[in-house]
C-alpha cells in the first residue's frame, strides 16, 4: 500500500474509535451540510425522490424527506470507519437478526452457492461484513477512480473471508467459480454496470440501465438470489438484518431478468425509503455506447477450470 494510503489508513482508524452515536450526529451535520451546499447532489436526490412517487407529490413533503435522506447518507458514510478500520467485530455485535436468517443456512448447504445483493440500503456495507464474517464470500467491487482510494477500499472491504474481485471479465469468472465452488457471492443489484453490461428497465417509473450478470450467473449455476436489508435502527442502536430470497428464478429474457430485480428491489426499499441512496444517480446510462446500439450483452463464461 503506499505511504499515502496508509496515512489515510491511520486517520481513519483514528476517528472511528469514536462511539457510533458520535460518528452518526457527525454524520448527519455532515449530509445536512452537503445537502444545503452542493446543488448537484441536492437536485439528483429531489429529482430522483419526485420521480419515484416515495414522498408524494407535495413540494414541501419531498424536500422534507429529502432532508431526512440527507442526514441518512452522512450516517452511512461515517459508519463505515468503524466497519473497515478496526471495530468491525464489534458492529457484528449490534446486527439484529430474525427468522429469514435461519431460512438462508439450507441455500447455503445445497451446493449451488448463494447470490447474495445489498442494494444501496441503509447499512449495506454492514451487510457485506456480516457475510465475510459468517462464511467466505466472493464481492464484486468497482475500482474508484481515484488510484491512491484502491488499496484503502480493499484494506477495509477484505475482512473476515470475503474475497474481492473487480467488475470485469476476470470479476465475472471469479464469481461463477465461486458458485459452481458451491460459495457465496456478493454484487450491488442497483449499480449501473458499465456500457455493453446492463439493459434498460424500469425502476421506481423510470427507465434504469440495469445489470444483467444476476440473471446469467443464476441462469449458468441454478444458485439463489437472496436480497439483502439492513435498515439503520434509530438512536445508533445497531441494525437490522433481513433475508429475502426471490421466490421464481429470474426470467431468461434480459429485460424481464432486470424487470423482476428492479421490482423486487423496490419492495425492498420501500422498507426504510429514507434510508435509500437516493443522490446516487442511477438513472444514468454509460456514455460511450448506448443500450439501444445493438451491441449484445456479454455472456457468462462457463468455464470449471
């Protein structure tokens, strides 16, 4: 790791040996704080809030809710200190956990593997951990595009037993090995996927470039998909953790595929609506080809080797 990243490592590690209640109220004064003075990132969340119908209509009903969204991504973000730089055990400890947990121990012992996703929801990233912690697990991750950020996402991201592998050919033949290994994998559903990957379909009324690599890896390896929920509990009390398995395979054809996971997200979502990344902005397509251009999607390599 280079010396800058592991100052960066020292920092952080630094600050999240501040109580979670702590690191949450700074969390919020900080997302209330981007919120009122960053146009961009306060006009994609009241756009994307609007559309989406989940405020209603009323203007000063979706800027309320738009606030409360705010102060919910600040505490996301500064949650993650602790998860990745040294007391990720101890955010095990606060996961509340029911029935749906018990449900998923018998997927896990058929041997087709599990497809687990976490959708931008509440905790997610504490829903990453708590599968590195419970078996080993295989995350596709996107690289950011800032060089020396790498090596710290992977630092924190690697705990327990999750394996990373980056979104591209190499990532997709990891995970389906990690499937046909009869083991877990880990995708983010709602990340728009690189041009070429992904195909339009609704999501929340509106269009939404959406992968399609769920579909075929399930397609090639017959595994379940299984939808993560981690909803933020009030007062840093923890979080809570469901399990929800799709009850149908996922279609063959790619647009009902992505059709049935957007909408299967949207129950979910629905859960704690202002614990969504809403600033995320998913309505985007990738630049560089659009999906109406012809070019086919790429396929999963059925490779056992």
């Amino acid at each position: 790791m280079p010396f800058g990243s592991w100052l960066t490592v020292l920092l952080l590690r630094t600050v999240a040996l501040l109580p979670l209640s702590w690191l949450h109220r700074i969390g919020a004064f900080g997302g209330r704080a981007v919120y009122a003075c960053s146009p961009k990132i306060r006009e994609r969340m009241l756009e994307n809030i609007r559309d989406a119908g989940i405020a209603g209509t009323d203007r000063a009903g979706v800027e309320r809710f738009a606030h409360a969204c705010a102060v919910e991504l600040g505490k996301g973000v500064m949650e993650i200190l602790p998860l990745w730089f040294g007391r990720a055990a101890d955010m095990m400890g606060i996961i509340r956990l029911d029935a749906s947990w018990d449900a998923v121990q018998p997927l896990l012992g058929a041997g087709k593997g599990v497809i687990f996703l976490t959708p931008h929801l509440g905790g997610f990233e504490v829903a990453g951990q708590f599968l590195a912690y419970h078996m080993k697990v295989t995350i596709m991750y996107r690289q950011p595009r800032l060089a020396w950020l790498d090596p710290v996402l992977r630092y924190g991201r690697a705990q327990g037993r999750a394996q990373l592998t980056t979104a591209d050919t190499r990532g997709v033949r990891a995970l389906l090995k990690a499937l046909r290994r009869g083991e877990a994998i880990g995708l983010l559903p709602d990340q728009v996927p690189a041009q070429g990957h992904g195909i339009l379909a609704d999501f929340f009324g509106r269009p939404a470039y959406t992968t399609t690599l769920i579909g075929k890896l399930q397609q090639a390896t017959g595994a379940p998909v299984v939808v993560m929920c981690t909803r933020r509990l009030p007062r840093a009390a923890g979080f809570e953790l469901t399990f929800h398995t799709l009850p149908a395979p996922l279609p063959h054809d790619d647009t009902q595929s992505a059709r049935a996971l957007n909408a299967f997200q949207e129950d979910i979502i629905r859960r704690c609506p202002e614990q969504y990344l809403w600033s995320y902005n998913r309505f985007k397509t990738p630049s560089e080809a659009p999906p109406q251009s012809g070019r086919p999607p790429p396929q999963v390599v059925r490779d056992d080797s």
